[in-house]
C-alpha cells in the first residue's frame, strides 16, 4: 500500500511541485535559480545577473509595473488637471 501511494505522489503531487519550481520565480535572489549546472542555466543565469546590475547601477531611479495598465494609471495620476480627461486609446 505504501509503495503504491508512493508512486501515485511520484506521478502526479511530485511532478507538479518540479514544473511549479522550474517555472516561477524565487522571492529571494540566488546565484544559481535551479539546481541544474548545464552551459545553457548557466549562461542565462549570468544573463540574468548581468541586467540585474545594469538595472541597479543605470535605472536606478526607475519606477517597475508589472502590469501595462499600471504605467497608465501611473501617468494618469501625474496629470495635474481641471474637467474631464478623456483617452481615446489612439
């Protein structure tokens, strides 16, 4: 019974918990995002750290959104303005 459920969580709870951690990203930074140390993680992982740095040292000041809507309501809120506003998508 044990190795039966065993392989049942091997098959499906284990397999989804690997594609979760593959594809999302850790809160914390790490040198390495995954335990593999093939020449392809490797180099996108420098690739990484790499515009980490630029961003830290030349963006300094920037303003990150995660979202496209989030620079428009951003920008909308800068506005210092008296009626209506009206955005025609254009």
């Amino acid at each position: 019974m044990k190795s039966f459920a065993k392989a049942i969580l091997d098959k499906t709870l284990i397999r989804f918990i690997v594609y979760v951690s593959k594809r999302t990203v850790p809160l914390e930074p790490r040198r390495w995002t995954t335990p593999y140390l093939d020449v392809l993680t490797v180099t996108h992982n420098n690739a990484v750290q790499d515009s980490a740095l630029y961003v830290e040292e030349k963006m300094a000041r920037a303003i990150p959104f995660h979202e496209k809507s989030g620079v428009r309501d951003h920008v909308v809120r800068q506005i210092k303005f008296e009626g209506m506003c009206l955005e025609f998508g254009v």
